[in-house]
C-alpha cells in the first residue's frame, strides 16, 4: 500500500485515524440504507505534511452501482449550488465551457456562454440530462484532456476533486484544457469547516470521498498543475446546515472535555450519556448562532485559478 500523498507525491505523509472496514459498511447501510462491500483490511486516514492533503488510503472510488443508489436519495443532487454564481462570474457569452463532473446538468441551466460541454460517468445522472434535453459525454477529464487540450475559456469542477483516486492527475488534465488566460473553478467540501470536525459524515468517507481539501491543500495546487491561484472563498454556513453544525461543535467540545483524541466514528460519542450532553450543548450552540456577526465558515470552498 503507497502513503505518498496523492497530490504532490511527498511521501512525508502521517497517519491520522485508521477504519475498520465492517464500521464503514455498517454507516453507509444506517445513514443512507446502501450496502457497500468494501476489501477486508483496514482504512488509513492520513495527512500529508508537505501540502495539508488529507486522504484516505486504501481508497478506491465507488462503482456505478453506489452511485445509483447514491443518487436516488432526495438530497443528493443538488440543482442549485453557492459555487454556481461564483463560477458563472467568470464566464462570458464568447466562452467556451468544460464542466468535469456535470451530474444531471445543473450548472448549465440558464449559463450564457458560446459552448457548454459537460462530462459525466454516472450513467443514471447521464440519463436525466438527456431527458432534460442536454447532451453529456461519457469520458474522463483526462481522456477528453487528450482529445482537447487547450480548448476552454473555463473548466469548472463542482464538488467532484474529492471523489477521484488520482487528484494530481486530474487537476493535471484540467489544466491542460484551459486556453492561456483560462479559469479553472473548483469546489470541494471545505476541510477547514466544520466539515473537518464532523466524525460521523459517512459520505466524507471511502468509497464516497478518498480525499480532504484543507485551504493549504487548494493552494498547493497551483504551483503543482502550472496555474495561478486567484482565489479560495468559503461559503458562509448555510440555514439548512445549522443543526448540523451545532452538532458537529457540541461533539468537538464534548470530546474535548473528555480528552478523547479526534477519532472518525467515535463509538464513544453515541453513548446515551454523551449523545445527552451533546444534544444540550448543540441546542444552545444554535441559539447563539443568529446573534455572531459573521457566519462560519460553512460546507464548500471554492478555489479559482488562472492559467497563466
Ligand atoms: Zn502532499
């Protein structure tokens, strides 16, 4: 098993929480009633020192079977997302546009752009766009890297980075269809959130997401992919995450008091004693949310890039 880190291939890599596979299969069946089968040795969680990557190793990426399944769940695509406005503003009515990832064809609902070319592997999501009247292509961005390279004025990636085995790769391939002058906007769950914190999140978690991206992390990899980094904005916490939130901090705190090292799927924290105290302290953390000045940070950052 490699524990170089699948970024920038230091292999200055530290382990940060291992995963017992049966723990990881049971989660998935309770939090979203899908059944996964996962190797029988256990998962590291590990961060990379040199570029703040976190990644789960090994890790390999879900079928289309779990994304089918995935994809039935109500909430799991969503038609509208913070980083949408964000990457639509750099998008002009002479541009052509590549979208790496385009799920059922959100994004380019409404977009104003010369060209729009989405790619897509799962099929059912495949299905839907075309019903809905959009063409998507079955392809890797790294195959359509090879067949266009330099042919965008924008690549777009919305939530997808976190669920590829090969990240270095895949930014690489990005970058390659970017024109000089181009943009590349990214967005991926926000590790520097409370997203970080949250032990419980299965779909942070192989076979869903096999790496987390700390602000350090974007930064880093520009310089790796030959682009420039222009921007990385957090999307402030979202009402509907508020709970979530508060329960993610009550759990942090709890933990704290108690001593425990952060540990995913902390069997500790589910105790009724602990599951009390947290659900008090998570009410309160909630009622002093509507009075802070600003926002947290809440679950997307979103990075842009020029290439130079
Ligand atoms: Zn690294």
């Amino acid at each position: 098993m490699s524990r170089a880190c699948r970024l920038c291939g230091s292999t200055g890599t530290v382990p940060l929480d291992v995963l017992a596979p049966e723990e990881l299969e049971r989660e998935y069946r309770r939090q979203c009633g899908v059944r996964i089968i996962l190797p029988v040795q256990p998962i590291e969680y590990r961060c990379c020192d040199q570029c703040g990557l976190r990644f789960f190793e090994p890790a390999e990426p879900g079928d289309d079977a779990f994304y089918a399944a995935l994809g039935r769940l109500p909430w799991y695509y969503q038609d509208e997302k913070h980083e949408f406005a964000l990457a639509a503003r750099r998008i002009g009515p002479g541009h052509d546009v590549l979208e790496i990832g385009a799920g059922r064809g959100a994004f380019a609902c409404g977009l104003r752009a010369r060209s729009y070319c989405g790619l897509e592997l799962s099929t059912a999501a495949i299905a839907t766009a075309h019903a809905s009247g959009l063409t998507l292509l079955r392809e890797t961005v790294e195959e359509h890297a090879a067949r266009r390279p330099a042919g965008y004025d924008v690549v777009c990636s919305f939530q997808v980075l976190e669920h590829v085995h090969d990240p270095r790769g895949f930014l690489e391939a990005a970058s390659c269809c970017l024109r000089r002058g181009g943009h590349l906007v990214v967005s991926v769950p926000a590790e520097d959130s409370f997203m970080g914190a949250d032990r419980f999140d299965v779909l942070n978690m192989p076979p869903h997401h096999l790496t987390r991206w700390t602000d350090r992390a974007l930064a880093a990899v520009a310089g790796l992919v030959g682009l420039e980094l222009i921007d990385v904005t957090h999307e402030p916490l979202a009402p509907g995450h508020a709970r979530l939130y508060a329960r993610v901090a009550a759990q942090s705190g709890f933990a704290a008091l108690r001593g425990w090292a952060p540990r995913l799927l902390d069997a500790r924290l589910t105790s009724p004693l602990a599951a009390g105290c947290v659900w008090l302290h998570a009410s309160l953390i909630r009622r002093t949310l509507r009075f802070r000045r600003r926002r947290p940070a809440g679950h997307t950052v979103v990075a842009v890039y020029g290439k130079p």
